[in-house]
DNA sequence: TAGATTGTTAATCGATTAACAATC
DNA sequence: TAGATTGTTAATCGATTAACAATC
C-alpha cells in the first residue's frame, strides 16, 4: 500500500502508458475483471512483474479476484496525469509538428496543443486543429500570459538546444524533444527524447543480427 | 576480440545508434582520438560501460591512447548497418509518413526510400522526394519486384495488424512500427516500435513526479 | 468452505561499476 | 621509460522472477 514512497524505477515508468493501453483496451471491449496472470499472457509479461509494477502504486487488486478493469484503468490515468491534462505548445510546424498537432490521440491522454510556433512567414496565421501558428518571437509573450507544462520541440537540430534554453526560462516543466540531440537543462525540466534516427538503427541492427 | 559470440543485451544495442551519434559528432569536428573517460563525460556514462559496451564487438581501442574517433565511427556504421543501406517502403503517407519520407537523416543513416504507398486517391501519383505514392494494393506487387527490407507502418491503428501481416508474407525483414499497438509476428521479423504516445506520457508522469 | 489470486519477501538473474594486469 | 588507457575479470547494484502466507 505504499504510495510512491521509494522512486519508481526507470523501468516500470517506462511500462505504465503500455499498461494503460492494455486497460483501455480491455474497458474498451467490456472487460469487467482481470488478474495478473490473464494480463501477463496478453501483454507477454511475467504475472510477477505486473504485480511488482503495480504495487509501486497502491494495492488494486483483490485476492481471488484479481483486477477491476475499470478502476485500474482510472488508477493508471491519475498517475499519468491523463486526467489531470497538460497544456501544451509546439515549436516547429514543420511535417512532424504538423503530424503531431493533427493528431488528435495526444489530446485523448491530457496534452492539449494551446500555440504552435513557427518562423516560416507562409505558415504563420495559418492554423492547425484550430490552433493558429504563430511566429517563434510570440513564445516569450505567449508564456508569460499562459501557463504552459510541455513544450515538443520539432525544430531543426541546430536550434533545438537555443529554443529549449528559452522555454525553460518561461517556466516550462517538461520537453518532448524530436532532435537527434541530447538536452542539457537544468533538473527541474523533465525532458523525453524520442530519437527517431536512433529507433531506426536499432531495427537495422536487428535485422542484421535477427 | 569476441565478435558477437555472446548476445549483445538490448541494452547494449538502445545505446549504439547514441555512439554514432557522437562519433559522428566528433569526427565532424575533426577530433582524432578520444578515451573512454572523455567520451564518458560527453554522453554523461561511466567510462567503464563504454568499454564493456564496445567489447561486444571487438577491441577497437588501444592501451596509452584510447580510440581513434574515425576508425570506431566506420566500426560503428558496420554495426549498424548504415554502409549497407536497407531498401525501405513507407506505408501510410498521412502528416507522419510524409514528415518521414521528407526527412533526409534516415537516408544518411542508410534507409532508402524505395517505394510510398496510400489508399488515398489524391495522394496516389504526386510524388514526396522523388518517390511516386502508389495505392497500398500495388505493395505486393512492388514487393515481388524489388528486394525490400524495412517497411516503415504510419497507417491508422485499426489497419496495422493486418498490413503487417501481408508484408510479412512479402519477405520483409523488419519493420518500424508506429502505431499504438504491439505487432505478434514470426520471429524471423524484426519489429521496432515508436510509441509516440508511450513516450508523451512517460513525460507527463515525470512531470508530476518531478 | 475451497479455489483463486493478491501483495510482498526472498532468490535469481542480468546489467553496471570497479579494479587491475597488460601494454601502447 | 613513465603515464595513460585499454579489455576483462570480479564485485556490486538493481530488476525480474519465484514462492507463499494472507485473504477475498
């Protein structure tokens, strides 16, 4: 029953967004209970391990019984934070900004897009999922009328570390950095890199060894 | 000098594609030689894990001097493949395809674009980077043709499993998944997940945890 | 009640770090 | 030669798995 008293490990947090995809799913199709061991066979985990990941949290379950689908499900969107909802910009609406501002999935977990930056002249005023792009010099304004929790960085490598430096200083907690660059930032910033360049050479290297 | 007898951890190999990247770097900026203490320091690892991690594929460094940057850069291109190139369709050419079909990194890393395809009809016969959008029931066609390897997935969830499927028949190797859904292919596939919305949320809890 | 299944403690396994002889 | 730094073996740390008493 201990709240997150000890730091969760890497390696559970990592986990969580897949358990909570596998309980929608589950919600989804009308599924009322579950117990470590039926999910541990959908999920290709050991029943020991959900067990261990989830009493990092809180005791769901119930001897005999297992899981209620329903309530885990709402458990796992509190400690995301899927209900809670963060507010969000987007700098750069390049192709993989504007992949992301349209997807319309992000918003379903709590990221809401409230600005989008750009400097290209031809995309600011022009807007996306209702949101209008403004130019990149706007960010300093629009932080200090809004509060904003995330920033995804989609701008060329060259000027992530600049842009990222920037947002901190508005007050920014957490960065989705698309760059193929590594953030040094003060601890106070939670940043989450999603390397694309580096997820492909891994399957390279798979298909090399496979 | 052991190549590759033992399986190298998936630890191991998340980390590879991040020691390109900074070889990359350092031969970009006309660094010869550097010891596994400096690179430590650069990419924030303890100079032990670096040579553990390098020994999996041979000793490439050298008592009194440490490693030359050019030499284990062109080891680590082998590694990965990234000299042999992989020929690589793209299925799905909505915002996230395109944004992938237009990013010329991939091809750097030696992921060649050789064919797109899309049920859209006003998609199909415009072109992204010189690659003409085919309809998706041309892909088994195309496959027989031309040697494939990679098959990169930005279709919509509900089709996905099924695509999968078909290409897997088509003798692709691998594939770079970027749905929100865990494929369960025959093992002499390789499958590589970019979980864009795993990876928000794993922000978000650290945010809140922060 | 009997069977099922939890949460947790202990055992195992694997990955990271430390130490050091070998040698450039 | 002396200093630096490797590759590797051993020690430590952490994560996963197994086991089981508690209990629904």
């Amino acid at each position: 029953m201990a709240l997150q008293n000890k730091k969760v490990s890497d390696a559970v947090i990592k986990r969580l967004p897949r358990y909570f995809r596998y309980l929608a799913d589950l919600k989804e199709n009308g599924v009322l209970r579950i117990s470590s061991k039926a999910l541990s066979e959908k999920m290709n985990l050991t029943a020991s391990q959900i067990r261990q990941d989830l009493s990092c949290f809180g005791g769901f379950g119930q001897q005999g019984y297992g899981y209620n689908v329903e309530s885990l499900y709402n458990e796992m969107k509190k400690i995301l934070g899927v209900d809670r909802g963060f507010r969000t910009i987007i700098v750069g609406a390049g192709n993989l900004g504007q992949a992301i501002a349209n997807h319309s999935k992000f918003e379903a977990r709590g990221y809401f897009v409230k600005g989008i930056f750009d400097i290209d002249q031809s995309l600011i005023g022009t807007s996306i999922n209702g949101v209008i792009i403004q130019h990149m010099d706007e960010i300093d304004n629009f932080c200090s009328r809004e509060t904003i929790d995330v920033a995804i960085l989609t701008v060329p490598r060259e000027i992530t570390a600049e842009i990222a430096e920037k947002i901190v200083k508005l007050g920014i907690k957490g960065i989705w950095n698309f760059s193929a660059m590594d953030l040094r930032l003060p601890e106070e910033v939670v940043v989450e890199n999603v390397h694309l360049s580096d997820s492909i050479m891994v399957l390279g290297y798979k298909i090399i060894n496979n």
